[in-house]
C-alpha cells in the first residue's frame, strides 16, 4: 500500500520549492499499471507496481467467457478492466495478452487458434481503453513472458534473454539489450517456428518440420506413449525408459533451436515456462548439451538456461509492463 502525503501534513520547513519538487517527482516515478492475461480456459488479470524496478501489487483470475466468441471475451475484459479500476486507484495504463497471430499495432487480433470465436479484426484494445479511459497495449502471450520473467523473474539482471512458452504450441519472445524486441509487426520471437526437419512434420502456420511440431505438449506426450504430458513426465521420473527417452529428445531438438538463436543474436539467458516446463532438468539437461555441441563461437557456460520464476501469471505481468512502456 502506498501512504499518500498531502502537502498539509508536510512540516512547515519542508515546503519549499525543493519539497514540492520531491514530492512531484514521487508521484511520476510510482505508478500502476493493469494486465490482462485471455487464454481458452481462464482470464488472469495482474496489477504491477513500478518505481525504481517493478512488482507485483495484486492479481486475480476467473473463467474465460467464451459462450458468445469473441463478443463475450471482449465483454468481459472491460468487466474487468472497469473492475480493477474501480477498486485500485492510481491504474494508468492497460496491457493484454493473448495468443495466436495479432496486429499489435493496430490493437488488432487475426487469428487465435485455442479461444472459440472470429478472431480476424477484432479491436480488442479500443474496446478496453475506451471502457477505462486508458491506454491500452496488445502484445502475444508468449512476447509477454519473456517481458514478465525479465523484469521480475528468472530473466533478471540478463542483458539479452530468450523466454520459451512450452505447452500446446511452443512460443517465444526475445529481450534484447535489456529491451522486447518485437520485430515487423510484432513477429520477432516465435521460436516454435523454426525450422529443424526440413521435410519434417507439417505444423499448423503451414511449414514443415517447425520445432513446434517436435515439442509441443501433444508431439511429446506421443512420442513418450503416454496419453499426456503430465503423465508422460510422472512416467519418466518413475524410470519408464521410454518416457524419458521422449523428453530427451524433446529437449535436444529445443537445444538445437536455442543453438540456433543463441548464434544469431547472442543471448545470456533461456527461460522456460508453461506446462511442459515441469518437465525441469529433464528438458533442460539436453537443451544444455545441445549449447556445448553446437555453439563455438561464444562461451555457452555462461548462459544460463532455467525455468520460470512467475508461474500461472507471467503472461499478465508481461501484459502489464508492455502496456506501461
């Protein structure tokens, strides 16, 4: 909570120029900013505090409406922008993130595989800002991860960082220089979309061999034999040969797509998140090794390669900092 000085309850002495100068300068440098987090089975909405670095004030979470598409999704993001506004004073901007291919420009959605509705041209941030009277910011979700495990997670203090979402499909963002790089029109990061096969599986975006298609929560769950990948993981620590042998692989054909970023643009960090991420040093073992085969032109033993500090609220965290920058 934040205590509020009025200038009344200053000492006498202390209101001078320089006092009220102080005091100015206090209300800029705090500030809060709202995130909302839209996947097909929950809302999560986050508040972030900043000042000198930022954290996390408050956070809440409840079914995603989707009884009427995109309308009823829409709907209940300013329900619950107004809401957050209506119960936490000082809010001064909104940040959402959401899967699938967007126009982040444009605050704009084009396609959204995972939520029922027609997604093409929905202007998902006029909507919310009008409905606040703020500005609002669209970003995808995984973008939002890696601004969220950077500012407050595993990603701090790392000068260029990779964060990798592992779950139905697999996800990326990149921090570089200490800032998101998003790329023509918002592209730059989708690490799932990579090739590794050339003439291997055909993924969804319509190429073949996307790493996607090797390391998704359904590629690995198969290829462990087991019909998911929470059991596949419980599976392989239980010393099914098999299982474990499927997160292997998994997790070197990710080394080979961290080799890959990691050459071209020179990260110091790889962060891991989303469901699959459980999986922890069995995935991150192999990705690892992968470094050291691969990579020769820097020193890989400097990279750290990690799981996620932030959880189930990443994605708000990083919607919310997008939406303050």
């Amino acid at each position: 909570m934040i205590v509020r000085i009025r200038d009344a309850e200053l000492p006498r002495r202390n209101r001078t120029k320089h006092g009220d100068d102080h005091q100015r300068h206090y209300k800029r440098a705090m500030s809060r900013h709202l995130g909302l987090d839209v996947g097909g089975t929950n809302l999560k909405w986050a508040v972030v505090e900043r000042d000198v670095e930022p954290r996390l004030l408050k956070t809440g979470r409840l079914p995603t409406d989707t009884h009427e598409g995109e309308q009823s999704v829409v709907g209940q993001l300013r329900d619950v922008a107004r809401s957050v506004f209506g119960d936490l004073d000082g809010i001064e901007s909104v940040g959402v993130g959401m899967p699938g291919v967007l126009d982040p420009a444009a605050g704009m959605t084009r396609f959204i595989p995972n939520i029922p509705g027609n997604w093409d041209g929905v202007h998902v941030t006029d909507e919310v800002g009008r409905a606040v009277g703020s500005r609002c910011r669209l970003i995808n979700d995984a973008r939002a991860f890696a601004l969220a495990e950077h500012g407050l997670g595993a990603g701090r203090g790392a000068t260029s960082m990779l964060g990798i979402t592992l779950g139905t499909g697999v996800g990326g963002g990149l921090i570089l220089d200490g800032r998101l790089h998003l790329g023509y029109q918002g592209t730059a990061g989708e690490f799932g979309h990579q090739t590794i096969l050339p003439d291997g599986p055909r993924c969804g975006c319509g190429n073949r061999g996307c790493l996607e298609t090797l390391a998704r929560a359904d590629a690995i769950a198969s290829a462990c034999g087991q019909p998911s990948v929470e059991e596949a993981v419980a599976a392989a620590r239980a010393g099914d040969l098999r299982a474990q042998e499927g997160l292997r692989d998994a997790g070197r054909y990710l080394g080979i797509g961290v080799s890959n970023v990691v050459v071209l643009v020179g990260v110091d960090r790889v962060v891991l998140g989303g469901g699959v991420a459980a999986a922890g040093e069995m995935l991150l073992e192999p990705i690892r090794e992968e470094l050291q085969r691969r990579v020769h032109v820097t020193d890989v033993v400097r990279i750290k390669v990690v799981c996620g500090e932030l959880g189930i609220w990443a994605g708000a965290i990083g919607a919310a900092l997008h939406g303050a920058a």
